[in-house]
C-alpha cells in the first residue's frame, strides 16, 4: 500500500481545509499567469470573486473587502488568519522550522503536504503550477472539463512544460502524487493525452508564442519594483469616484499579459497596503 508521501489523499486535504471547495469566496491572486488560471478556475467553477493581487511586496485590493475574507491563490501567507494555497519551498530544514510555523496551518502546500524541505530535496520539489493541485482538488468533487485548446496554456503556466522535459522523473514522481496518471483525474488529459505528440506540442507551444509575443514571454504582471514601490499603477484622482483609485497601465503589458489580465480587470483598485501583523 502507498503511503501519503507516494499519493495525496485529497479526502484528508479536503476535510482539513474545507473551505477550498466552498462557493462565494473572495480572492486574492499572485499577478501572473498561475495565479490568473487560478482566478478563472475557482470563480467558474466556485463562483469566487477576484478581489486584488499580491506579488509578495504590494498588495492591491478592492477596499470593501477585509482581508480575513479573502483566499490568497499562488502564494503561501505566514498568518494564523489568512488562508492561502501556494506550492514554493518554504522551509530550508526540517531542524531548522520556525516556532510560529503553526502560523501557516491554514495554507495548502504541497511540498509540506510531502514534507520536502529545501536543505534535502530542493531538487525534487514540487515542478508543476499552482493551477495543477488546484484542479486536481475541485476534480475530487466537481467534473472538471479540460478542452483542447487548455493544454498548451496549461503547461506553458509557471515554465511547467521545460520541467517536464528538463526533469521527466521528478514530474512523473508528482504527477503520480495528484493521481493524473490515472484516467478519471482531470489532469490526465493534460499530462497523459494522446492528442500530442512531441513534434504536435511543440508546434502548439509555438502557435501560443506566437500570440505572447517573440521577444517577451514573460507572463507576470509587474506592479511593484525590486524595492518595492509602486510601479505599473496609474493613481486616479477623478472628482468622479467617491474615493481616489488605481488602475493598471496596460500600454506597459505585452500581448500574453493583456489577453489573461483583460479577465480580471473589473474591480478598482481602492487600497494598497501591507500585509498587517
């Protein structure tokens, strides 16, 4: 018999942090592509509302909205009150863990999941998007249908596809962990098609570069600086709003950036802060 490090058992994960497969939550979203799939997935299916971004500096974020009621996508958030879902490395040794580590119980993380840590399996860390658990979650109670044209964003998102090739074993390893290796997972028909073969992908991928852009295929939405200022923000000061606001410079966004953040753009940015204490 397998045990929880060989497959996750969704069942445990699911009554552990219920609240992931809950309808009308807000959100919160790192600002690139993962964590825009992220946002489509959850508010299609679950009905959830983007509500701000966050790139571990800035945080925007609809005014209205408290902070304790937001689900934070992509990213993992040390505070006993936040939930979160992120999927980096966190914890460099199992020796070394701090005494509030209690502080992200409420954050879905499957490297902890696995208890990989960066000191002893920085190289088998988790390979694959945020985007990837997810649907692998809502899979366990939801029929979650991938169409054709998913794929290729599917595993363009978070360099996922250089992974696969440039790490075969370690991808394998965790594909088996979310179960895509078996037919019934939603995430077969992304990893395990046979619509695909090596030469068809690459002509796909190729076709998706070629909607980003040749020159840049970065798909992160910059909005604050290595310092951590505001930047790609355009503050507003209409007489028109009950209170000033932002919004993004678009002119500033490439062809793959607009076409995912186009989605989300239906709220105004009412607030920027820091994450309190």
């Amino acid at each position: 018999m397998e045990n929880n490090l060989d497959v996750l058992n969704y069942s445990e994960l699911i009554k552990k942090y219920s609240w992931i497969l809950e309808k009308d939550h807000y959100c919160i979203l790192s600002p690139d592509s993962d964590g825009l799939l992220c946002g489509l997935l959850m508010s299609y299916y679950l009905n959830w509302k983007v509500v701000g971004y966050y790139d571990g500096k800035i945080l925007i974020k609809d005014k209205k909205t408290e902070l304790n009621d937001c689900i934070f996508l992509d990213m993992e958030i040390f505070r006993d009150f936040i939930r979160s879902a992120g999927h980096h490395i966190v914890i460099y040794s199992q020796r070394l863990i701090p005494e509030l580590w209690t502080n992200l119980n409420q954050c879905i993380q499957p490297n902890l999941l696995r208890g990989y840590y960066g000191q002893t399996h920085f190289k088998t860390k988790y390979p694959l998007g945020m985007i990837h658990l997810l649907i692998g979650i809502l899979n366990n109670r939801i029929e979650i249908q991938i169409g054709m044209e998913s794929i290729c964003p599917l595993l363009f998102t978070d360099g996922t596809f250089k992974n696969l090739f440039n790490y075969p074993e370690n991808c394998l390893s965790w594909l088996h962990y979310l179960g895509a290796d078996n037919k019934s997972s939603a995430l077969h028909k992304i990893f395990f098609n046979e619509c695909y073969t090596i030469t068809s992908l690459m002509i796909a991928l190729k076709e998706l570069f070629k909607v980003i852009g040749q020159d840049d295929y970065s798909d992160k939405i910059k909005i604050s600086t290595r310092e951590g200022k505001i930047d790609g923000l355009q503050k507003e000061n209409s007489v028109d709003t009950p209170y000033p606001g932002f919004y993004f410079c678009f002119d500033r966004f490439n062809n793959y950036q607009q076409t995912f953040f186009s989605l989300f753009c239906q709220f105004r940015i009412e607030a920027l802060l820091p994450l309190p204490n």
